[in-house]
C-alpha cells in the first residue's frame, strides 16, 4: 500500500525541474501521474508536488519528500531498480532533454515542510485545480548562515502577516548525495518559500503588501538583497490534477 506519512516526518525534500523535449509535457504529466505516484510511495517516498511551468511550456517542476538521508537512497534504490521504472522509465526519459536541476532542501524551520498528507490525493485522472503556485528560490553565498537565517526569521513572518503563509519553507540540505544515479546541483546555499493563490493577481497584491511593509521595505528586503549572489528567481506554477501542493 501507498504510505501515509505525515509531513510532519518528512525531513529531506528534492525540487527537481525537467527540461522536456518539444510539445512533449502533457505526455509525461499523464504517465507521472497514473504511473509514478503510488508506485514510488510504496517505496519510500513521498509524492509532494507536481507542476506545470506557466513561464515554459517544456518544463515540469516536481516535489518530492523523505524521512530522511537514508530512507531517501533505500527509496530511490528500490524504486529505479523495481519493476515500474523498468516498464515505464524508458517512456518517460525519452520525453525529457535534462532533469538534472535538482536542489536537495530540509525544512528551514521546524515544521516548515509542506503540509500534506498521500492519503488525500485524487485519483488519476482529475481534473487540474484551478490554482497558482509561486516558489521563490533566494541564493546566498556557500556556508553562510546569514541569507537563511534573514528568510527565516524576518521575511517569513512578513509573508504571513501581509498574505498567505507559506505552504513551505525550506533550505539547502547539505548531506552528501549518497545516491549517484541521480544527481543533485552542489555547492548550492538557497532558501526556497512556496506559497499558494487563487490566481496570479493575488500573488501580485500579497507582494505589493510585503514591499509595503515598513519592516520589510527599510530592512529586510534591502539586507536580502546585499546576501544574495543571484537575481531571485521566481517559479510560477500550475499544479496537476494529482498534486497535493495546491
């Protein structure tokens, strides 16, 4: 049977982002969703979320969550060396031109992973929720605390008390990789904030409020700004009929 654990328990998280070949995303969404949930849930794993990229029609962004590091490799190793992969994977491959952005994260507070439970997916084949999803990925320079730490404690409060609060917060897992099938980007140090909305115009308004904020407007923004080693980057989501990120 599928597992039922509670997020709560979930400890390691992988935000992997596909670059698919052309005109070929709703194939794989169709086969992920009917093949890839369940079959990897009895094995360990759990299926967070999974979505369409509105800014790239090639590109399908999924979450996925673990107990931890070494529920993680007993989970990937059961499910690439099992049945289902073998009679699918190859299917599911051919659609795909890279699916090696992956980020390896770990909730940035306790109780910051997302807050879902396997046991309430719909079924396969369900319609679409009519939803937006933001995930907001911040990088900071590697082994410094202080960019994380200003994510944690000064922008996610802001976040709740201007909007929604976030469905995640979560932070770079620094754990070696121990499984090499699959690799993971390295030297990474992010904070990664996944919110939910009704529609974009929500989102907009719930940014507006934050840069509002005196708070956030005279101090927090502007020391984020002078940690961070990259533009921000922002991903818009759509999640499928089966996700239980909404």
């Amino acid at each position: 049977m599928p597992i039922t654990v509670p997020s709560t328990e979930l400890a390691v998280f992988e935000l992997r982002q596909y670059t698919l070949r052309p005109g070929r995303r709703e194939e794989l969404i169709e086969r992920f969703d009917r093949e890839f949930v369940e079959s990897q849930e009895e094995c360990g794993a759990a299926v967070v979320g999974q979505f369409r990229d509105l800014d790239d029609p090639d590109r399908f962004v999924w979450l996925r969550g673990f107990r931890d590091m070494v529920v993680r490799h007993e989970a990937l190793a059961a499910f690439y060396g099992g049945p289902v992969w073998a009679e699918h994977g190859p299917a599911a491959n051919a659609t795909m031109a890279d699916s090696d952005d992956v980020l390896l994260l770990r909730p940035l507070v306790e109780g910051g992973g997302p807050a879902v439970e396997p046991s309430g997916r719909p079924r396969a084949g369900s319609p679409a929720p009519d939803r937006f999803v933001s995930v907001l990925v911040r990088s900071f320079p590697p082994g410094r605390e202080e960019g994380p730490a200003l994510v944690r404690d000064g922008l996610l409060p802001l976040l709740g008390e201007t909007g929604p609060a976030p469905l995640a917060a979560l932070a770079t897992e620094t754990a070696r990789n121990t499984f090499a099938r699959l690799p993971v980007r390295t030297g990474e140090n992010v904070a990664v904030v996944l919110t939910s909305y009704p529609d974009e115009a929500a989102q907009a308004e719930h940014l507006a409020a934050l840069r509002d904020h005196p708070l956030a407007r005279e101090e927090i923004l502007p020391a984020l700004a002078r940690e961070r080693i990259a533009p921000d980057l922002t991903l818009r989501l759509a999640p499928t009929g089966r996700s239980l990120l909404r």
